[in-house]
C-alpha cells in the first residue's frame, strides 16, 4: 500500500510529519522489543517509507542528513 501525501504537503509540514512518524516508529518498535524480550526489529526503505508515507529516496536524503549531522557532532565532541 502507498499512502503517499508529498504532493499535497508544504516542505515543512512534510518534515514535521516524517519525524514524528519515524519516532514513533522507533519506539512502537523499541517498546514491542523490550515487551517480547527480543532484538529491534529491522525495517528495509521501503517498509519505512510506506509508514511513514514519502518516496524511499526521501528516506534515503533523510538518512545521509541524518549521518553527516552525527559525523560533525563527533568530530566537535572530539576536539
């Protein structure tokens, strides 16, 4: 199932939208893990995407933002 709704969304509401869904993806998951006594379970882009409801390319981008920022923020905590 694709429930895309990129078109019909500013920019910024798109990002407000696809970081609340990807942390409560995180903890559903996280919360489900912990209940069961079992590993995080691992999701393939695609499956994020659908749930989240954006193109696997946009999870892809969000992705690489994501590590660059981390990369700074160590090179920074290293200094």
């Amino acid at each position: 199932m694709d429930c895309t709704v990129e078109s019909t969304e500013s920019p910024a509401d798109r990002d407000r939208r696809v970081d609340f869904m990807l942390r409560e993806m995180v903890v559903e998951e996280a919360l489900l893990s912990l209940e069961r006594g079992r590993s995080p379970r691992r999701f393939t882009l695609e499956e994020v995407a659908d749930f989240v409801g954006v193109a696997p390319q946009s999870i892809m981008r969000l992705e690489e933002s994501a590590l660059e920022i981390m990369k700074e923020k160590m090179k920074k905590s290293m200094i």
